[in-house]
C-alpha cells in the first residue's frame, strides 16, 4: 500500500507490468479463505437439501464470521456437506433453524 486516499479507498504500489499504481475500494474486495485441494472438490457431491413445508433447507455446518451490513447482521456460513467456496453470508432470519451453531459463534 502507498496511502490511503478516500474512507475506504487505497493507493497500491503494483508491479510495473501494471503500469503505475491502481486505486480501489476495499468494499469490493473479498476476505481471503484458503482454497481447498482441488482433487477433493472434484470428488465432493453437495448432499440434496432437505424439503422442509416446500421448502429447501441447507443444514448449517458453522458460523464462521459476522458483519453488519445495511443496518442487518449478517453471518458468514460454512454449510454441511459443501466446501468453502460456497460459503455466504446470510442474514439471521435466514437461519432460523441453526440457533445451536449461532450460539456457539457468539460464545
């Protein structure tokens, strides 16, 4: 980083293929999870969600952050069966059957 230049933008020093420098947001970027190894997500089937009143629901592995975001707190989901690349963030109301899991986050 060179400096900062706005609330929430930023000067990078870039390699000079780049030509220069770049400025960006640091709201458009995303936090970096550890990739998992390709070959076992190749060989991972995602388990089919469970009908619940016509319904599709994803079974909660873990909560694994938290953000507030336009005034909603929202939760970063780990989801069972499924590898990190498809965690997302939801809102509490989303996940209304994982008090267990939120509990544990909170503790």
């Amino acid at each position: 980083m060179i400096r900062k230049v706005g609330l929430a933008a930023y000067e990078l020093d870039m390699p000079k293929a780049w030509k220069g420098y770049c400025v960006f947001n640091r709201d458009r970027l995303k936090k970096y999870y550890k990739p998992e190894f390709q070959s076992q997500k190749d060989n991972i089937t995602p388990p089919k969600p469970e009908l619940i009143d016509d319904i599709e629901e994803y079974e909660v592995e873990a909560i694994l952050a938290e953000r507030i975001r336009r005034g909603v707190t929202e939760y970063l989901i780990k989801w069972k069966g499924y590898t990190t690349e498809n965690n997302t963030w939801e809102s509490e109301d989303n996940i209304t059957n994982a008090k267990d899991e939120l509990r544990k986050f909170k503790a």
